[in-house]
C-alpha cells in the first residue's frame, strides 16, 4: 500500500533532551491523522520532521513519496503548514497576505485561485481589505487556514490549529477539514480537543516522545483498559480530594456536577466503589471516554 507519509522509527534529540523516539506512522490518502499527547510530548517536532523544517538524528521516511531528508524542498512545495501561533503578517490585509503567499509558491493564475479561497471560507468583503492584526482568533484561523489550502497542497499539517479560537469557528474549521478529506486531500493534525479527537480517522498518541499508541478511537479507547464510574451526590470536591490523596492509581476528573473516577485494576477500583457507598452518592459504571484515557495517560510514568 502506498502511504501518504510513512515514516519509520525517527528520532530527534535536542543536546540532551530526547524529543523524539523510535516514533512510526502511517497515513493513507484522505486520512485525518491526529496527534495526541501533553505540551512536550514530541508532536510539533515529529510535524516539523515530516515536513522537512528539521533533519531527523534517527530513522527514515518519505512524505508524498518524497524522502524527509533528501527531498524536503519538493516536501515543502506540496505541503500545507499551519502553525498553532499566527504566522502571517499583521500590517497586510487578508488579501494582501494571500497574494504573498500565491506568490512565495509561484502559483499560476492566482488572482483567481485567490478568489475561490476567499470565497470558499466565506471571508466577506469587509474582511478582505481587513488588516490582519486587527482580526479577531475566529478570522485569523480561517486566514491561516486560507494561507495554507491556497496553493492547493495533497497534504495539510496542522500543529494545534484551533487553539484559543471559539467553539463555533472550531466546528466551522473541521467541517472544512472534512470536505477537504472528501477531495482527497490528507491532515495530519494535533490538538488537544477530544472533541477533534473523536473526528480524526485514525489517532496517535505521543508521550515522551514515544508513541503509546495508535489506531482509531475504539483502539486508543480499549487500548487503556480504563473501567470508570461515574459518581454523583453531595461535596464532591472534598471526595475527589480525599481520593486523590488516597488513591494513587485511580483517576479522578470532573465532569460539571459528576466526577469520574478510573482505573484499569478492575480490583482496586471495585474495592473503592464499595467503600465509599453511602446515601448521599451514586455510582455508576459507564463506559471510559477519550478524555478519561487521555487523562489516564498524563498521569502515567513512562520510561524513555
């Protein structure tokens, strides 16, 4: 099978920190491929690998059929990146940002593709001659996101893209992600939303720099072997503290007036459910969330 990026075993080390280890993936066509993992964990140096930004110290792959480390002029060509920080220019205006960027990769009638961008993420006029710096989180995402589509990339690598933009322009943009998916276009993408976590084809996620795991949602879910309950019932903060001070291994998160409590030793978290029984609280098993292995593996230690 012939794989959009296929990367095998790379490795990345910054003086004596190593960022990335022993890290391999895989993503077909049209895929939307999600990172997860803590600040640290490794995703934004494995992106910037992919892409040809740095040099691996270890291992090898190709992009686009391109190798990482020969190829990256080729690699970068035929790539859109979208960074997490805002990277266009705040004393041009939209327009005047785009035509740069049509012009940076030599793209052919660019006035009009141009155009079908603006119009495609339906940036009305007003915007257009908007100076970008004076755009609002929402605005400047889509001006990202126009930046990096415009010169009609196979492949969108996107480094926490949605960061501190609201829900509405959140959900705007992955729609986007998914009509683009449907064109045959592919995305890499890490976030730490679980919502756009749950939208992903396929997840991996990095932990020191390593990846613990990978596959689909149910795959990372099962993966964690997490049984959770939730609980419900009067002065759940004090609970969720005494917990936490008592029970190392067991994963205590709120969730508005409930808590959820997991652990994947199905003895211990037993044990617990029936010591705390009492009138004032429920319990109820329910099935683990991605949030809840996500927090999960936070929380664990691993070894490098």
């Amino acid at each position: 099978m012939s794989y959009i990026i296929n990367a095998q075993n790379l490795k990345k080390c910054f003086a004596n920190l190593i960022a990335v280890d022993d890290v391999s993936i895989q993503v077909k066509q049209g895929e939307i491929f999600g990172f997860l993992g803590p600040n640290g964990s490794g995703k934004t140096t494995t992106i910037r690998m992919l892409c040809g930004l740095l040099i691996p110290d270890g291992g090898s792959g190709t992009c686009l059929g391109f190798d990482i480390v020969k190829d990256s002029f080729q690699i970068k060509q035929q790539v859109g990146y979208m960074m997490q920080r805002f990277g266009l220019y705040d004393d041009l205006t939209v327009y005047e940002n785009l035509d740069f960027v049509a012009r940076l990769y030599a793209v052919k009638n660019f006035k009009e593709r141009i155009e079908k961008t603006l119009d495609r993420l339906a940036f009305p006029m007003m915007r257009v001659h908007q100076l970008a710096g004076h755009l609002s989180g929402g605005w400047k995402q889509r001006l990202a996101l126009a930046a990096a589509i415009l010169h009609e990339p196979k492949l969108l690598l996107l480094d926490e893209p949605t960061a501190g933009v609201d829900p509405k322009a959140r959900r705007d943009f992955w729609d986007e992600i998914h009509d683009l998916s449907t064109e045959g276009i592919t995305t890499l993408v890490s976030t730490h939303y679980m919502d756009e976590a749950e939208r992903c084809t396929r997840l991996a996620y990095l932990s020191h720099g390593k990846i613990l795991v990978q596959g689909n949602m149910d795959n990372v879910i099962e993966h964690a072997h997490l049984m959770t309950y939730e609980v419900r019932g009067n002065d759940l903060a004090n609970l969720a503290k005494e917990l936490r001070q008592t029970m190392a291994t067991v994963q205590i998160a709120s969730f508005g007036q409930s808590l959820h409590v997991s652990c994947a030793d199905e003895e211990t978290i037993e044990t617990l459910v029936k010591k705390y029984q009492r009138p004032d609280l429920t319990w109820r098993k329910i099935s683990s969330n991605l949030e809840d292995v996500f927090i999960s593996f936070m929380d664990e230690k691993h070894d490098i």
